[in-house]
C-alpha cells in the first residue's frame, strides 16, 4: 500500500449516529457497515453524512442510534448498479473513532486531485456565482475516488477556469444537499453529497496526461470499495 496516498484524502467528522448500523459488503473476510451521521453546521442546519466502518472498529467502539462519534478518514466513492444503471455512490470511510468533542470543528476534508471535467459555472436569480467541478482523487491499489465539489463567489470564478488534467489541493466540508428529479411524470426527492471548497489553489506541476486521461476515461466505468 502507498501510504503517502492518504494524504491525498483526509476527513475529519463529528456528529450524531441517525441510523441503525447496517452490513454494507465484506473484503477479505473483513465486514464493513454503513450508518448516517448528522453533523452540525456553524448555522442552526445540519448536514446527513453517509459513514462506512470496518466491523473492527464497531467491536471496540458502540456505534447506535443517539450516540455521538468523532473520527479520521477518507471520502471515497465507487458504482453501485441500480435498476441496470450505475450510480456514483459517495461515503466517509473511517479509518479511526475518536472521542466526541463538540469544541472541534465537526466537518472538515482537505483532498488533491485532478479535475476530470470541465467546471460548470452558473449564476443563481439570487445572484451567487456557483462552480461544480469533479476531482479525480488517486487511491491506493491504482484507484481512485471521484468527487463533486462546489465553489462559491471569488472562489467559484477561479475554478471555472480550471481545464481537465489541473492538478488542485483544497480544503472545505463535506455537504448534503436535497434535490428534486423528475422520472417519468413524477419528481421525486433525491439526495447530493458534495464538497464545499472554502480555500482551493492550482498545484503547479508538470502532469503525466497518459495517467489524467486514464483517470477520466475509467470514471465512466469502473467499480471501487
């Protein structure tokens, strides 16, 4: 394992267990559960995180309904089929359980990755200039993680000048977000989890664009845990 790639990836989360514990898959006979966590924003609002842990961790640990939890680890993604089409599925996968501590700041991933499509910059009736933009984050064992992240203000007319293979380093919090979609005749409510970027800044190096492209051309289709 390169382990100078978790650097790449690094979460820091703190909240309230809002959903029972529940077997999500299992890697060399190591099981693997995933619950929700409702973490506090700096407003009276709230943010439901997905959360994956090893069931190690959950044997020295209670992890139940009610209870609070801080812990160390990555945001990861990977394809999960539904209903015959793939889905990018987004989750915090904790590495460490520490002690709760409402003084620390409950949310906060600072990640470096490649952007792997062109930024789409828009501008809301209410006048806030917005950025989305998806990172390609290398992993261990030749994978990578793909992650939505959104750009406000002066922030958001920086990104969107950013071209496909720019290498960036950023830091923000992990946000959920409502929407509606329609299918067929109906909408039907849906949620998003993205990366709120408060700081962002190019990283200038020279970039192997055989490693980018391999990168984007696998986000289409791949599958990771």
């Amino acid at each position: 394992m390169d382990y100078s790639l978790m650097k790449n990836n690094k979460v820091y989360i703190a909240g309230e267990v809002v959903s029972t514990p529940k077997f999500s898959h299992e890697v060399y006979s190591e099981g693997f559960y995933e619950f929700d966590l409702k973490v506090s924003r700096l407003s009276d609002t709230y943010d439901i995180i997905p959360v994956t842990v090893s069931e190690r961790l959950m044997t020295i640990n209670e992890i139940s309904v009610g209870c609070k939890i801080s812990g160390n680890g990555q945001f990861r993604s990977y394809n999960k089929l539904e209903d015959g089409k793939s889905k990018l599925i987004l989750t915090v996968f904790l590495r460490e359980i520490l002690p709760y501590d409402e003084r620390d700041n409950s949310n906060i991933i600072e990640i470096t990755g490649y952007v792997c499509k062109e930024p789409i910059f828009r501008v809301t009736p209410f006048n806030r200039e917005i950025s989305d933009v998806l990172l390609a984050v290398n992993r261990s064992y030749n994978k990578s993680d793909y992650l939505p992240c959104i750009a406000w203000g002066r922030n958001a007319r920086f990104v969107k000048n950013f071209s496909i293979g720019d290498k960036v380093t950023l830091i923000g919090r992990i946000q959920s977000r409502e929407y509606q979609k329609k299918i067929g005749d109906e909408f039907v409510s849906r949620i998003a989890y993205e990366v709120s970027i408060s700081k962002i800044d190019l990283v200038k190096e020279e970039v192997d664009i055989d490693t980018v492209e391999s990168s984007i051309g696998a986000l289409e289709n791949y599958y990771v845990r």
